[in-house]
C-alpha cells in the first residue's frame, strides 16, 4: 500500500520499508517485540503497557509520549471525566480505557493481563476517608506488583519520589518507602523511579506559589528541593521501553538545589507582582490551621504537607544517562509559559 502510493510520486527508490535490527527488541522473558510502520502516531511499536495512575499530572504526559510512538497504552482510570482527555493521544484502537479500583483484584488483572509492561504511578499528596497513603503507596502498589508477577509480565516501573525514607518524619515519604520494598518483594526484577518535584503545566509547585504564597514561606522559605521538568520525567519513563532491562533505583533529580524563597522570587518577578507580606506562620500554627481545613470538603493543605515543606530534598547523583536523556531542564527556561497567566491586565 505504502510503496505503491509513494511510487506514484517518484519515492520508491528514496524509502525503504524493510525492517532492521533495532525494530527488534527481545524482553527479559525473552519474548519479541516487532515494530512496524512510518514512525509516530500511526506507527505500531509492538508493546502493550499499562499505566496505573494515568490520569495524574506525571500518567498524562507519559501517555501521551507513549502513543506517539505507537504502543498501545491501557489506561485504567476510575472517573470517566478524567479520562476523556486520552482519546485522542493516539490512532484508533491504541489508547484503550478500562475502569479499575486499586482494591479490585480482578480488575487490576484484566488491565494488565496483556501488557508486557506496567507502569505503577498511582499515589496520593493527602489522605481522605476512602484512601489512605498506605492503602495507596504500601497496600495498593504492593496488589499491582504481585499481580503483574502472577500474570507473566515481562517488567515493571515504579515511580516513588526522590524522599522516599522509611525515617522520614512524613508518612507520604515512609509509606512511599515501605511501597518500594512491597514491590521489590512481590516483583523482584522491577525498575524504581525517584523523581523529584515537578514542574509543568497545572503543577503544585509554581502555581500555586502564583496563588498561596504565604504557605511555600515555612521554615522562612530555606527548605530546599531539587525541582525537575514533567516532560523529562515522562520521556525518561518512556525510553525505559525501549531499554531490555534497568533492575534497582534509578533517581531522578532537577538540575539544580533551589530553595522556596528562591522560587518565590522568581514568581514574583514573572507574574510582575510585589513578593508578598504575609507573615511566616510557625509549624505549630500551620499544622494547626492545616487539621482545621481538613473539615471542608474540598483539597486543603494536608498537615502532612506542612511537614514535607521542612524537608529538604536528599542529594544524590541523577541517573539521567541511565534512561537515555541527557541533562535535565532548568526551571527558570520554563517558568514563564506556566506563570504568565497569572500577570495583571
């Protein structure tokens, strides 16, 4: 079909559509993987990958990287809404939607009963009365990985964050720990992502510096964090496809060590709005106001949040080269495509 059209216009000799070596990609269970067709949106990579969590910040961008390469991606979602905004991400029949409840076994097994990779990004920045962080990060990681084993898949990536510390003085960072260990216990060979913070289009970090400043000047704005780029997250989860097999930790890390003053200030001088004057709250306020604003229905400022803005992000060496990408973007080259709506008519 291909060649014929394409020698109407004279192109035959100039394309070659035999397959080479690197269309090839063998997994660990030694199962082939063919890929076929023109590169991008219509072509066919040959994977089947589930991604758990897709319809968070992260599962969206790495979605969207996904299908562009031609995998078909299941993604399990729980609110039909949310989901919507996979549809058109990739060429008909590659982006399948399946309902799913982290509880559910059965379900969870379906979503991946055909995948020769999983990706795990489920997680939660609060609790709530149906979920707690250890039903998500401990309970719930722990029933994926065991169930990806069970049912032979070839590999799985769990993303987990840079803090992960089973000392940590936050419960998301300890039971994101003891979720690394669950799943390493259940899935022997899978792959660990520590990020760090993200950045991006409708973040938590510079936007809603843009909104609640007074909450980022805890600790005096010292804390410091090592803020690193969605869409270099989402393309180093991608690449992991293409790799035979990356066992262990793999870190994840920004560029650089800034802190929240820092950061402030930079939003201030984008937005074009004077830093604000609102007064440095000690912790036992914060945490106290924080309790008192779990009463509303709506997401507030969790108390454990008010913790983990008093906790430095650990430094380690980033594992960039590891997932083919080379350094990291700089938050300040892209600060302003996120905050310029936020400038004064």
């Amino acid at each position: 079909m291909y060649g014929s059209s394409l020698s109407a216009f004279g192109f035959r000799s100039n394309f070659s559509f035999q397959r080479a070596y690197h269309d090839l990609v063998t997994l660990p269970g030694q199962k082939p993987i063919v890929s076929q067709g023109l590169p991008g949106y219509s072509a066919v990579s040959g994977h089947v990958v589930t991604v758990f969590g897709c319809t968070g910040f992260l599962g969206r961008y790495l979605v969207s990287k996904l299908a562009k390469l031609g995998t078909q991606v299941i993604v399990p979602y729980r609110d039909e809404d949310e989901a919507r905004i996979f549809k058109p991400m990739g060429d008909l029949g590659q982006i399948v939607r399946m309902e799913w409840d982290i509880r559910n076994e059965s379900q969870i097994a379906e979503c991946l009963r055909h995948s020769d990779i999983v990706y795990n990004l489920t997680g939660r920045d609060y609790e709530t009365k149906n979920f707690n962080f250890k039903s998500v990060h401990v309970d719930g990681a722990e029933r994926i990985a065991k169930i990806a084993a069970e049912s032979g898949v070839s590999r799985l990536v769990h993303v987990s964050h840079l803090n992960a510390s089973a000392k940590s003085e936050s419960k998301f960072y300890q039971t994101k720990a003891e979720g690394e260990e669950r799943v390493k216990a259940a899935f022997p060979t899978a792959t660990i992502v520590r990020p760090g913070t993200l950045f991006g289009y409708e973040d938590k970090l510079l936007t809603n510096m843009a909104v609640w400043p007074i909450w980022w000047k805890l600790n005096h704005g010292e804390t410091k964090i090592r803020p690193v780029h969605v869409f270099d997250v989402a393309q180093a989860l991608a690449n992991l496809m293409s790799i035979p097999q990356i066992s262990g930790t793999v870190n994840l890390p920004g560029p650089s060590t800034l802190t929240y003053d820092y950061l402030l200030e930079l939003v201030s001088s984008i937005t074009l709005r004077p830093p604000t004057r609102a007064p440095v709250l000690p912790k036992a306020v914060a945490l106290a106001l924080a309790k008192a604003a779990q009463s509303v229905w709506w997401p507030a400022l969790s108390p454990d949040e008010v913790i983990r803005r008093y906790i430095d992000d650990v430094e380690v060496p980033g594992d960039w080269s590891a997932v083919g990408m080379g350094e990291p973007s700089e938050i300040e080259d892209h600060a302003i495509s996120y905050l310029r709506r936020y400038r004064s008519a």
